[in-house]
C-alpha cells in the first residue's frame, strides 16, 4: 500500500548532525485499518480502504456502521482509498502502521488548508494598493477589471475578493526526516497543508 491517513500535530525543529536545524512538520500516521478490499472484478478497480481515528456508533450512519459490522472493525472517523502493491497480503481488519514509510525519502501530502472566510484582493491574491493621497479613493478596492467593448464582459480567472483558503491542496516531494514508529509520528521537512490537527493523506511520491 502506498499511503495512510493521519493528523497533523504540529511543527517543530530537530537538529541534524552538523547542528544545521531543520524545520518539521509532526504528523501522526496511522494506525490505520483495512474497511474494505476493492478488487478489478467486481468495482472496476483495486484499492485498499483504510479508516482511520475511532468514532462512535452514533454519530455514525446507519450504511457506514453496517460497512463496518461486515469488516469486522468499529467505526472510523473517516476513510481513505490507496494503491495496493504487488504482494500484499492484506485482509479487512489488518491494522496499518507508520512502518510502511521505512526506507521512503519522498512523500506527498494532501490536506484542507485553513480557511480564512471572505478576503479582499490584498490579502487572497497579494495584490498592490492603490494611491493613498490626492483625493484617491481607491486604496484597498480593485481597479479596472474589463474592457468597456470587447469583450465586454469579466473574464475567467479574473483576481478578485472571494473565499480564501479551506480548498484541498498536495504538496508533493516532501522529504521525511524520521520515522517513530513507537509513537505512530512521522517527521517531514517544511510545512504540510491544514490547521493543526487536521486531517492530512500521505502517499509515497512517485
């Protein structure tokens, strides 16, 4: 499998041998356990799906609690699909580990960056201000944002204030630092999208 579910902690810095310190994203990977196994014949596909983070019965639905009773494994707080590899011998119920990344340089990091509501053009775009004296009224509102004939309208992808942030971003090629497999942590170098304890996706880069 090429990937696992996990939560952001937090960053923090370790040191390398020379004293050079390296600034670090702490995620806590796993463990996870297998749901379901998805096969080409019947969905069309393979696939190994993983939960990950216990939840109560409760405040589970009534399809997804059923999901669960077949595979053998209380509820989860959310669930994932990944890759198999050649050779696995998995089965619902297994549980998945952090030691999957042993020996793995490189991984990519999928999560929800943190959502800051609606943002003017400066803040969600970094956009210049506008002239602040003569009688300017235009210090922090957008300027000119069409043609007055042709075309005659906003075009596409035009910068302007909106919703910013809470959207589904990977940062690919991260490097991993460390791995504590007692604690289920995984160390990678800079930062990873979303707020602290958020929810992030980890697959090994290509």
């Amino acid at each position: 499998m090429n990937g696992l579910i996990g939560k952001k902690i937090g960053m923090t810095r370790i040191f390398d041998e020379e004293g050079r310190h390296i600034p670090v994203t702490v995620i806590e990977a796993g463990p996870c356990v297998v749901t379901q196994l998805k096969a080409a014949k019947t969905d069309g596909y393979s696939a190994v799906q993983v939960g990950f983070g216990p939840r109560k019965p409760k405040n589970t639905t009534m399809p997804m609690q059923g999901h669960f009773r077949k595979a053998g494994v209380e509820a989860q707080h959310i669930v994932s699909e990944f890759a198999p590899d050649e050779g696995d011998e998995l089965k619902p119920g297994d549980t998945i580990d952090v030691s999957i990344f042993d020996g793995v340089e490189l991984v990519d990091v999928t999560g929800f960056t943190r959502g800051r509501g609606f943002s003017g053009r400066i803040r969600r775009w970094n956009q210049h201000r506008g002239p602040a004296s003569h009688g300017s009224k235009n210090v922090r509102r957008s300027g000119s944002i069409g043609m007055h004939t042709k075309p005659g309208h906003v075009l596409k992808n035009t910068q302007m204030p909106g919703q910013y942030g809470n959207k589904q971003e990977t940062k690919k090629n991260l490097t991993v630092v460390r791995i504590d497999q007692e604690r289920n942590l995984l160390l990678i170098k800079g930062s990873v999208p979303g707020s602290r304890n958020g929810i992030v996706t980890i697959r090994i880069s290509r």
